[in-house]
C-alpha cells in the first residue's frame, strides 16, 4: 500500500510541475527586459522595452502612437535597436527629421500588418502556399515569410533583405508583436 501511496504522490508531483511549466509558458515572454503584458496595448507595452527606444522615437515621430494604441487589432513586427544600428551610419537621424516623416511612416507601416497574426497563423498561411506566407502590410506592400531549415522564421522585404523573428507571440490587447533582428524596406 505504502508503494502505490508513493508512486500516487509522485504522479500528482509529476502532473504540479507539468502544469507549472505549461503555465510558464503560456506568459508572455519578457522583451528588452520589460514584462509584456496582454492587457496592455502596443503603446504601453513598447515603451517599457530598452530593446526598442529606437522604434518608439520613430512611431512618435511618425504620429503613429493614436493608431498602434487603437484597438486594432495589429501584427507589428518590431525591429530592436540593434535592428536600427545595422541601418547606414546618419539613416535614423535623417528618418526622425520632420521633413521625412512620410518616408519614415512609409517604412514602419511596412511593419505592421493588419489582424492579429500569431506564429501559428504564419505557419498555416505558408503550409497553404507552399511554404512562403504573403502578408500584406498596412504601407500596402507585401512580406514573405518562411521557416528556415533550423525551424527559424524570416520575413524577407520587397527589397529582398532578411529579418529573423527572434521573439514571436507577444500578445498585447490589441494585438501581437514580433521581434524582429532587421528594419524592414518597403
């Protein structure tokens, strides 16, 4: 009897620690050392991030904080500040400059899609396209994005540039942002 009580109580330990772990996983993950909340919208979770002060200047500058605090819902595929950094030395300068505010809207609408796409709506959408999924962009242009050998996930630009999406599934109130390792280019 002895036994069976302990092998009981290892299953019920067993099944606490599995539910614990689901649990874990089911939160947002922590993005430029900020926890993300999901009943925070776009906006409010953005700013708490250190990953991306730069792309929080240029939605300011843009005028796009009203729109990405809207209820959306949105899919934003957020560049970090090293995203940025890799940009021509002077390019983010001359961005936030009010005389290029519709060149800078132009490339950060070229982040966002409308809807709330999840990982798992990516991969569907390329397992119906044999691979590649088409996203159009609130700019009006398209994004492609495909899994790489390793299980990555890239989205490849108009222009033919790359960038990885290094945090996928951050779930916000009105929508869902995904940390991307490149700008974009419409």
């Amino acid at each position: 009897m002895k036994a069976q009580s302990r092998k009981i109580a290892f299953a019920l330990a067993g099944a606490l620690l599995l539910t614990g772990t689901a649990s874990v996983q089911a939160k947002n993950p922590m993005v430029g050392g900020a926890a993300m909340y999901p009943t925070k919208n776009i906006i409010q979770n953005a700013v708490n991030s250190k990953d991306h002060t730069t792309l929080v200047a240029a939605v300011k500058a843009a005028g796009l904080v009203d729109t990405l605090s809207s209820p959306g819902p949105f899919t934003v595929f957020a560049p970090t500040n090293a995203a940025f950094a890799k940009l021509p030395a002077g390019t983010v300068d001359t961005l936030l400059k009010p005389e290029n505010k519709a060149t800078l809207t132009k490339i950060l609408t070229y982040h966002v899609v409308p809807g709330r796409m999840t990982a798992m709506d990516i991969e569907a959408n390329a397992k119906a396209h044999d691979g590649k999924a088409m996203l159009t962009t609130v700019q009006g242009e398209k994004l492609t994005a495909s899994k790489d050998k390793m299980g990555g996930w890239w989205l490849t630009d108009a222009k033919g540039g790359k960038a990885k999406i290094t945090i996928a599934n951050v779930m916000q109130s009105n929508g869902v942002i995904h940390v991307i390792d490149t700008v974009l280019m419409p």
